[in-house]
C-alpha cells in the first residue's frame, strides 16, 4: 500500500431515511359500502450503520466519497399493508476506527472486533395508519400519521493502527529501515526527517510459521504531545500497539536522554501508554566497534535500570533474529 493511499482521518456527512406515511385507506368493496378503516403503517426509514471489516487496513474508501444517504420508508398501503422500510447504509471501516460527532465533539464508539455493528443514524419510525385512530365515537378516522423525519449527522472516522508492535523513535533514527529489514514492507526511505508521514505495517514472518504485525509511526519530536510535527496524528497510533519498540541510533549524543525524551512524551500525551511493554533497540550498531559497544552497555546499565536493550542493525542483520526472539516472547508473556 502506497503512503497517498493510508487515510486515517476523514470527516464525512450522513442522512438516515425519513419514515414512511401512514395511509388513510378506507375499505370499500363491491359488497361492502362501510368496511371501515383499513390504512396500512408506513415503513422505516434505512438506517446508517457502521461496521467493522478485519480484512480493511484503511479508510481510503472515504476518500472520495463523504456524504452517505439511507433510503425512505415506503408509504402504508390498503388492507392495513405496512410500506417497505428503507433501504440501510452501511459503512465498513477498519479494525481501531473510532467515531466521534464533529458537532458535538463526542466519541460515540470504537469499532474493535469484524463484524461489530453501531447504529450512527436511526431512520425515521413510519407513521401509523388510520385503523389504529377508530374507535366508538370514530368509527371512520380519515386521517393518519406522518413518518418521522431521519437524523442528519457529521461525523469524523479516525483510524488507530491496530499492530502488536508499535515503532518509537525520533526522525530519521532508522525505523523504516528497520520495517524493511524485518517484513516484506516497501517502505520510503531516504536521509532525511519525516520521510514517513503515515503509518506502514509490516507482517514479521517467525518461526513455525508463526507472525506479527509491527508498525513504523511517523517520527516523535520533542514537544509532540502538544501537537507540534503532527504530534496528535502520530501519537494516536501507538495507543493500539500491544509493545514499544524505541529505536535510537548509537550515533545519538546520549542515548538514554534521548529515551527518556520519547517516554516523556508518551506520559504527556497518555499516560497508560506507559503501562505497555517496552524494548530499546539501539540502531545504527555497525558503526560501532567491539570498544565502543561494550563502552555504551556498561553506560545503558547504569542510566537505564532496568530497561531491555539490544544492539541492531538493519542494514548488516545484526542481532535481527535476536530482536525478532525478545519480541516474541514479550508478546506472549
């Protein structure tokens, strides 16, 4: 899948169907001049239901269409015949899409699990007809109930990658590189920051056939937590990944800084996420010497306690399959 067409966030407009008219039908046959009322109810309006597809990784469907109408409620018939109901919109998303109102600013549901179904718009209830009004006194109501108008809404879908491994780190500290080494991903790679602007996912092919998805968020930049570099957009991704990973280069200044910087973040923007797994991956190892890698785990030990690290490089393979093992088994711990 291409960057352009990764949509995560799309703002659209709906209308449920209005509820069909009662009728006002009176029974006259060759035999019966009076048979009395006999106006059938009006159908319901279609309702717009959102549901969620394991198999959708996007909601790129709702790129170029946004506005979504339910079908109306026919109108009551004779012999007390109810209209049809109207015709329900259904809207597939993504696993990890949450709906919000945009008017109201209100988080309405999550879709979580394939299949689960949410009503965002309920259709108009069909009138009733005019056999429900006779009574005693008025044995030949001539009149009948209107179908009810449907909802209109504006809601906002914003996708949250759901993936068992979630990628942590600065611009340019070698995620992608990492995804592509890992997975049969693709990846844009270049020397810069922000190459990645939208999430990849990539399946990690383990032993004995077994797998998991891993996930290269956009790079963190401090001051992400209020929004800066797209902070929000990227940092609502992470809350759906069941491990961090945080990847930073041995070329780093100071590396445990730079880890506690990423955390930070995390705690500002939502502390639970620091209630996940975590694993620091030192990247970039190839440019270090046997000296240098005994001089930086002597110095990770004493200022990150406690902390699992390992050293990696995606571009040699090294401790590649020592990751994938450390990550596997935090996973099934």
């Amino acid at each position: 899948m291409t960057e352009g067409n990764f949509v995560d966030y799309v703002k659209i407009h709906l209308r449920s169907g209005k509820g069909g008219q009662g009728s006002a039908h009176l029974r006259r046959e060759k035999y019966v001049a009076k048979g009395g009322p006999d106006g059938g109810d009006g159908g319901r309006g279609g309702h717009v239901i959102v549901r969620g597809n394991k198999d959708l990784w996007t909601l790129l469907g709702f790129k170029f269409k946004r506005h979504f109408q339910a079908g109306h409620g026919e109108h009551g018939g004779r012999q007390r015949s109810t209209g049809a109901d109207g015709e329900d919109v259904v809207l597939e998303v993504p696993l990890g899409t949450v709906v919000k109102d945009t008017d109201s600013g209100e988080q309405l549901f999550e879709i979580t699990e394939d299949g689960q179904e949410e009503i965002v718009a309920e259709g108009g209830k069909g009138g009733r007809g005019n056999w429900h009004f006779k009574s005693s006194t008025n044995q030949t109501p001539r009149y009948a109930q209107p179908g009810l108008p449907g909802e209109e809404k504006n809601l906002l879908l914003e996708l949250k990658v759901l993936a068992d491994v979630g990628l942590v780190g600065f611009p340019n500290a070698g995620k992608s590189t990492l995804l592509a080494a890992l997975t049969s991903a693709k990846p844009k790679i270049a020397d810069y920051e922000f190459t990645t602007l939208k999430p990849n996912l990539g399946i990690v092919k383990y032993r004995d056939f077994k797998s998991f998805v891993i996930a290269d968020i956009p790079g963190i930049i401090e001051g992400a937590s209020e929004g800066k570099g797209l902070g929000h957009y990227f940092l609502r991704h992470i809350e759906r990944n069941a491990l961090l990973l945080f990847l930073v280069p041995a070329d780093s200044q100071d590396i445990a800084s730079d880890y506690q910087v990423l955390l930070g973040e995390l705690r500002k923007y939502n502390p639970e996420l620091l209630d996940k797994r975590r694993l620091l991956a030192v990247s970039k190892s190839d440019l270090l010497d046997a000296e240098l890698t005994r001089e930086l785990d002597a110095e990770l030990q004493n200022s990150l306690p406690g902390v699992p690290y390992l050293f990696i490089s995606s571009v040699s393979g090294q401790g590649l399959t020592q990751l994938k093992d450390q990550l596997w088994k935090l996973l099934n711990e």
